[in-house]
C-alpha cells in the first residue's frame, strides 16, 4: 500500500505528540486516508538525546538531510520563533509538500506568504493548531465564513493568564504566587513574558485577524497589555461586583477598519468567557446569520494539539479544505463606520478621580469606584488625566443594569 | 453563468429564513461556489397566502410539480414531522438531488436509510440543521472522529426547556409561569409536550449517537424524562448547594454498549455546560485525544438555522464533505466495559428516605438531602424503595469535595 511520508520539524510538546498519536493511530489514519501515515524523518536541535523515536526514522539536526529525501508529502512544523521555521516552510513548499504549522508567532507574521506560495504550488497550508490547540477555531471560523460576515471575535487565546487569574481569584493569591503555580505545574515557562504580557494572545489574534477579515490591524496601534499588574485587590472588588478579570483578545470590525486589542477586561456572568477557568482557552464569534458561537476546550498540550495537527493532515491529503471565502471576507469590510460606539468601564481608583467632559448620566458611583458608558478615545483621555487609576472594559449586560438598579 | 437550483420543502421559519438567506447573500454565494444559487420552487400547504415569494419561484403544494422540474440540484427540507419529509426526500435523491434537511425526528428515525440512499445514488445528505440550530455540531464531531474515539457527549439541545429553567431559577417562577412566558415570546408552542417532556433532545441524541458512534442506544431503554415535574423549590434548593438544572442529554460508550439519556439533571459550576442559559443550546464532546471541547450558541430561530442549512449547501456543491471515519467509530465500540461506573448524585427527599444498600461511606447529608456516589442499578433501586424522593445526577466535580469539606 502506498503511504503518506510526513517529516516533523522540532520535537517538544508538539512534535512529539505528532509523533506518538501517529504510531498509536495507524488504525484510524488508514481507515479515514486510504492508506498508512509514516513518520520519516524529525528535525531535532540535539541529536544525542534519546527521545525513544523508532529506527526506521529518520533523526537529524540537518534540515537539508530532510529536503533530500526522494519522498515527503507533509512536512509538520513544530518550532518556537520567526526563524528557521519560515525559511523551512518555503523550502519545503517549493519542494512540493503540503506544509502544517502550529508555530503562532511564525504564522502570525509570514502567514499570507505562506498562504499565497502554497497556492502557487498547489498544496495546501495547515494552521489549526496555532490557535486555542485543540479547540477547532480556525475550522469553524472559515466554515462560517462561508455566508456570513464575521463582526467580532473575543477570546481568551492564552491559557498560562487565565490559569494564574483563575487561582488569584479561587485562591486570594497574588500574581507572583499564582505565577510560582503555574510555573510548578508546568503551565508557565521560566521567563513568562510572552504569555502574561499578552504576546501570545496577540500572535494568535493576528492570525485570527487575517482568516476573519481577510486583514491584520495596524500592529503599533493594537493595545497589548498583560496581566502582570492586576492585584488580588481588584480581583476581589471585581468579583463583589459579580465580575471576573479575564485577559481577552478581541478584534471586530469598525467601519473599514480592523480594530483589536489584548487586555485585562472585565466580564459579567451573562458573558459566554466568564466561566472560562484554568488553562482552558475559548472564543466567541459573532457572524450576522448565525449570531453569536462560542467554543472552549484545552487551548495547548500534547495530545489536544497533536489532534488539530491531524486533523488538517488529513484535510490536506483528501483535499476537503473548504476555498478561502474570499467574496465574504472583502466585502465586510464595507460596513457602515462607527467611530463613537460607546462601550461599559470600571474605573478602580487610587484617590482622586476626575471624570471631566463624561456627562454626569453615564457615570455610576459605587462603593469601590465608577461604571460609566465612555467611547474609547474618552477612556483614553481619562486615562491620561487620571494616571494612577485602573480602568477595564467591562464585557457583558449585567453590570449596568444592576448598578442601574442598585445606585440610581 | 450556469446557476445552482433549489427547492425548499416547508415554508415555517426554517424554510423562509433559508430563502432570505438565499435572496440577500447572492454575492458570497457565488463568491464562494462560482455559481449564483436560485431558489426555484418552494412547498407550501396553503397556496392561497401571501408570503412574499419573488414571482419567478415556482411556489405550489404538490411536490409531484417539483419532481418534474428540469433541473434540481439541492432540495432542502423544512417540514415537522416523519412523513411526507421521508417519502420527499427519497424521491428527490432517487433523482439525484443533493438533499439537506433541517428535521430532526424524520432524521432520528431515517437518517441512516437516507444515508445509504444518497450514497448509492452518489449525492451528499446534510443535517448540521438538525441539531442545536447554527451550532456546528455536526461538522465538529465528524472532524473530530477522524483521528478521536468519541468518549461522551453531553449536551443542552432543546432550548425552550433551557429558557424556562433558567426563568424559574433567575426569577423564581413555577413551571407553568415560566412555559407561560416561553409561549409568550414564541420559544415555546400552544403544545410544548415535544420540548418539554424531552422528546425534542431525544430526537437530537439519536442523531448524535449515529455519528459519534456509529449506532444508535436501543431506544425503549433510554430514560426519557422532561422537566415538567421540577418544581421552584427543587431549583432553589439546588441553588443554595451551587447546582443547576439542566435537561441533560447524553450518551456515552459503556464498554460495546452506547448508553444515554435524556433528564433533568444537576451541574456544577465547574461544568462547562453550567452557564447556557435561555434559548441557548451547547455540546460538550469527549475525545480520547482532544480531551473536551465545548461548543454554544442559538440552537434555534430562523437565521441560525439557515446559516447551517446553507453551510451545508456550500458544502454540497464544492463535495467538501469529509467522508464518514467509519473505521474510527466502530473501532470504539471494543473498549473496555465498566459497568459499575459510580456517579453523583443528589437525593431531594420528601419525608423519610431509605438508603438501605449503599454504603454509608459514599453518603453526605446535608440540610436538604443527601449527596451519594453510586452506580445506575444502585440508583434504581433506590428509586423503588423512596418512591416519593427526587434523584438526580450531578454533572462536575464541585459538589463531592465542598460537601466533603463543609459537612464531614
């Protein structure tokens, strides 16, 4: 029987479940493909180490030991950073390989390239796993696409913040203990910047950008802030509030433009990311037909990205891929323009606060601060003026009403 | 440019929202497919109405006319009901129609038939429609079971019983105010036996089981239970130990047999399925690979269903079907069988209860009840000794460890 040659580039967490839920699935591969999935060759940095990589593969630290040989169907690429991954990936499609990446970064900014030289070279690009892991994202986000207009995406991308916020708020610990936690279970990396600083979340929102809108924000414009400085303080007045702190990553359409963010925000019970806790990930889109979806699952480890890796192996090798719809996606971007559309904030003061030029009808006063409806370039103003303050988007339509209700 | 023909059988709120759709989506239609689409003919019952139907579409109550259509390409099914849809459906994939329908008892009791029929005659059936409205349910599992033995799935598939659950709990109304109300905003018919005595999931689970599993639980066994009985007390009561009602559909493999049921049942805050509330319908689904991914959103109303049925459509058209993992599915059917697996549970008595049997090392009382840990048998038999006493599983791993700690 003829069979279906993969080469995996890089063997972490990754890699190796590629590796290991290939061997263990031959069975399910065979019956779905047609034909048996050989592992033939994994691109490793030290080739001393013994990873328990059966003989018949090949094990190299040589990339071009792996273009040399005679065939290679699907290259899979699980590596960290922009490069070597994107000069691999080209390679490898000039070579005639379908090409599968779960490498967030590298696709998030060489991804249009990719796409394009795949499309010149008739084979087909793979990137489910480099958002929420497991979670079918992309997938569901294309099908969708297929009649409707996209007008916003929220999610919570990264599962190393939410994880430290869920146990700040179970737990009353603070962020360098909830840290010290996530970093014990292996959730967190010895430099944790790129996940609680929001980069990660930020990769991966490019790239839903990029499938959704058919266009990336101006990056320098897009507010990248992570959660390093919320306290346990605000955690517990938020939650007085029936409020939770999740980090979201969030773009939609305003106008023409593309615009997104990655910040702490603040959700209330009736919001579909509020009870995302743990290391989950989950987003929710909202098409004009279907109205609003929302997906959660395991957003990263071994086996759930193994999983989406597969997932579009086979997709490549039947050609079932759906056509990028790009009619849908061009067109939305010619929705009426609303620049003042106003959204609901929670201002945590530290003393004083001046709520100059906000009229006094959209402010709420409570106990441990201020709700008010603002448009974001009057939020930026207030920030300006009010330094020491922290002031978070509020995501959902409880708090309003209830301090409506409440302090009114 | 050659067009794509459409018949629409059913002209309720799933057929006219599939011509709207159809009517104002021209442009992605044929972005996507390459061809406009043309709703030719539409089944109706009573010709004499006025429904707004453009006058080029050949609207008649006698399908024998749309058979003798020259050109037919896709027939899409809107009716309630076993028959005609059956009878429709056949005739029209006998004349080589791709067929899409949005019934889900027609489907329960036919799917398969339907399946082999289309296959046979080199056509696609597509029933994303059936379950959970714009949800795509369908197009995940199948996606999923390509490289994943389905474990479990548990789901919230009928929405009208979610939105009066969610009433009687958020405003303490009794069940006939709140179906009261459902009927008021239109979730709910002057007959709401079907929804609410859970025959409407039941139809939903028998459709999943066919895909997940690749058979269906024999019939007669599966508890069938609505939520007619719980009363404002029960779901208050639940409230106070952090439990929710839900009506639970699920099924699961229990060693080579596939289990399910359909019933009220208690979930946890740790549950995903805890915060769907209203209208809303959500599936969890259990692979062995993927771990768990939780989907949500409308389960139904006019768009949300013809976004599926349109889906469907474009994948009809562009034979982007992925073909069934039948190598998958029926592989899961030789796991290992456990027949005593212990559940939780809650005990809601009235009076006195017998817990003769089961040892009291798996019971906490608590002020209203008593939680338990034990198998299905056991609680059968607990059910004839406490005739007048409410049981229900509890869903999520909450309840066990705080009663533990609170009252032990």
């Amino acid at each position: 029987m003829n069979s279906i040659k993969v080469a995996i580039l890089g063997f972490g967490t990754v890699g190796e479940g590629v590796y290991r839920t290939v061997e263990t699935h031959q069975e399910e591969l065979a019956a779905v493909l047609g034909k048996k999935v050989e592992v033939v060759a994994i691109l490793i940095k030290n080739k001393q180490k013994d990873r328990g990589i059966g003989n018949e593969v090949l094990v190299t630290d040589d990339f071009e030991e792996i273009m040399h040989l005679p065939q290679l169907d699907v290259i899979v690429e699980a590596i960290v950073g922009r490069e070597p991954a994107f000069t691999y990936l080209q390679r490898s499609i000039q070579k005639g390989g379908h090409v599968i990446t779960a490498n967030k970064e590298m696709f998030a900014y060489h991804g249009e390239e990719l796409k394009k030289l795949a499309e010149a070279h008739r084979v087909s690009v793979g990137f489910e796993a480099t958002v929420a892991g497991g979670v079918p994202v992309i997938q569901t986000i294309q099908q969708l696409l297929n009649i409707n207009r996209i007008k916003k995406i929220e999610g919570i991308l990264n599962g190393t913040s939410n994880y430290i916020l869920s146990e700040m708020r179970v737990n009353g610990q603070t962020f360098p203990e909830a840290l010290k936690a996530a970093q014990d279970k292996g959730y967190a990396e010895a430099d944790p910047t790129n996940d609680v600083e929001g980069f990660d979340a930020f990769y991966k929102l490019l790239i839903l950008s990029e499938i959704a809108f058919g266009e990336k924000p101006v990056w320098e414009s897009v507010p990248r802030e992570g959660i390093s400085s919320i306290t346990e303080e605000q955690i517990t007045q938020a939650e007085n509030l029936g409020l939770r702190f999740k980090l979201i990553a969030s773009i939609q359409l305003d106008g023409e433009k593309v615009i997104g963010s990655v910040r702490p925000t603040l959700v209330t019970e009736s919001h579909p990311l509020f009870n995302i806790e743990g290391v989950e990930n989950s987003v929710s889109i909202e098409g004009d037909i279907v109205g609003r979806i929302t997906l959660q699952g395991p957003g990263a480890g071994m086996l759930p990205t193994a999983s989406a890796v597969i997932e579009d192996l086979i997709h490549a090798v039947l050609e079932t891929k759906l056509p990028e719809a790009e009619g849908t996606r061009r067109r939305s971007l010619h929705a009426s323009r609303d620049q003042n559309r106003v959204q609901n904030w929670l201002i945590m003061p530290q003393g004083e606060v001046s709520l100059h030029r906000i009229p006094s009808s959209s402010v709420t006063e409570i106990e441990s601060g201020y709700f008010l409806q603002a448009n974001e370039q009057e939020i930026s103003a207030l920030r300006r003026q009010n330094r020491s303050a922290s002031i978070f988007e509020v995501l959902g339509d409880y708090a309003v009403e209830k301090t409506v209700k409440v302090y009114l």
